[in-house]
DNA sequence: CCGTGGTTACAGAATAGTGCGTAATTTACA
DNA sequence: TGTAAATTACGCACTATTCTGTAACCACGG
C-alpha cells in the first residue's frame, strides 16, 4: 500500500481509527482507567498481542496514555489523553446515528428507482 | 473469525466505515451524484475492484444508492442516500477533531501549549 | 476494436490469532 | 526450607485469515 500524503485530515483520523478494536477500546476506556487485563476482559475476543498493538497506535496517535508502574508484577494502566476525551462523543455520534438511521438504512425505501434491469422480456 | 453479535451499535458503524475508502468516498459523494468513473478519477489510487466493492458495501449499508441507466454505453449514479447525508457532518467532525487537537495529539503536553509545528511549506 | 460498470481468478500484502518466553515477586505445598 | 507455580504485560515467531491489487473477461452499441 503506497503512502499517499494524504491531502484531507479525515483519512489520516481514519488511519487510526479504522479497524475493529480502535473504537471500542476508546468505547471502554471513556470509563476511567483500565489495565491490560481489563481490557482484555472487556472484550475477550481481542488477542493479547492485538490489544498491545492497538494500544500502542492510539498511544501514538496520542488518543490513549500508556502508565507502566514500576515492579513486579508488572502493572500498567492505560486512560484517555485530553483529545481522546473530545474524540469520545465524536464515536458516540456515529453510534447514534447508525441507530437513529436503522429504518431508513434497512429500508431503502429512498425512492422509487426500481428501474432495476428490466431486459427480462 | 467469529460473528460477534455485537452489542454495540459503534460496532456496526466501524463494519462498514471502516477502512481507507468508505470515509473518501462520502467526501466525493457529498458534493453530489457522482459516476463509478468519476470516483475513479476523483480518486485514481483506488483500483477498479475495490472501487466496485466497497460501493456495493455501502450500498448494502444503506448510505449510498446505486442508480443503473439502461442503455448503453452502461451508465451508473451514485449518491447519498438521507442516512448517509446525515452522516457527512460527523465524519466532518472527526476531520475538524483531528486538526483541532493535532498540537495536544503529537506534544503529548497536557497542560501547556508551547511551540506549534510551523509546517513550512 | 473501444468504453462502461462489473465480476471472477489468482497472487501477494496486510492483519489477526496461538503459543512460548521473560521478568521479579508472591503464594502453594510437601 | 526448597522448589514449583502463578501473576502481569507484553515480545517474538509462526500460522491462519482476510484484504487488496492485477489482469482478464463479459455485456453491448457504435
């Protein structure tokens, strides 16, 4: 995949947000501080070695702060950096539109372009 | 993998936006009905196929719509449909959230602002 | 033959999951 | 008392799955 510079800021967000897991740890995380294992117990069909990537890119992207506390055994804890708390209600939207729009998405009752193919006779 | 049936709608949004296209493309549809070869043109990286499938994904999802002309040469609109109108201001808003916190996201410094990245260019 | 919108077939790239290893301390238990 | 096992948050290597791209083909009127 060839690394456009991309021109428009919406796919740089999406860069970072696309996937399955970006969202619904931000989805979790707007609850308060979690650990590693929290996480993973949020949802457990994420694998260890997924989540430690994916948080490490929202780490990156400086949506989510990483805290390693020092010792044994190894704790670290993981929270929403100031625009991760903004980017929050952003992803609430998109949930909320994707309810409010169900009927009219599933229906696709827009209009009345069945002007489907009709060389059957 | 398995078929979660996710709990959250979030989830369900990210299916379908997920990904480099779904997101440009609402950008170039929200100027108006555009072609498959318009899009292929606004956007000459994106291959033929791909073009294909991911306008048939958000077919399905209800956001764009598809309309077939008869006759040939073959010819095909698409546009939003009202969902995916309605949802053209909040992937706006995600573009607005990341230019907004772009100093926050890359200086990490929480609580003061001090040298912003002169992109001299 | 060309151009349009689309599909299929195959190949290669990207992404995800499994399982083992690691570190220092705590606990388990004969 | 000694030794083994558990704990936590990963990294690494390997495999499995999925995604994306390329190329070819179809339909048809011109």
């Amino acid at each position: 995949m060839k690394d456009v510079v991309s021109s428009c800021p919406i796919e740089e967000v999406m860069r970072v947000l696309s996937g399955r897991w970006p969202t619904l740890l931000l989805y979790y995380l707007k609850n308060g501080t979690k650990r590693f294992s929290d996480l993973r117990r949020d949802n457990p069909t994420v694998s260890h070695r997924i989540l430690a990537l994916e948080l490490r890119k929202l780490e990156e992207a400086g949506i989510v702060r990483r805290t390693a506390h020092p010792g044994y055994p190894l704790r670290v804890d993981y929270d929403l950096t100031a625009p991760g708390l903004k980017l929050v209600p952003l992803i609430d939207a998109l949930g909320g539109w994707w309810e409010d729009t169900e009927d009219d998405r599933a229906g696709r009752i827009s209009s009345a372009v069945e002007t489907k193919l009709v060389a059957a006779e």
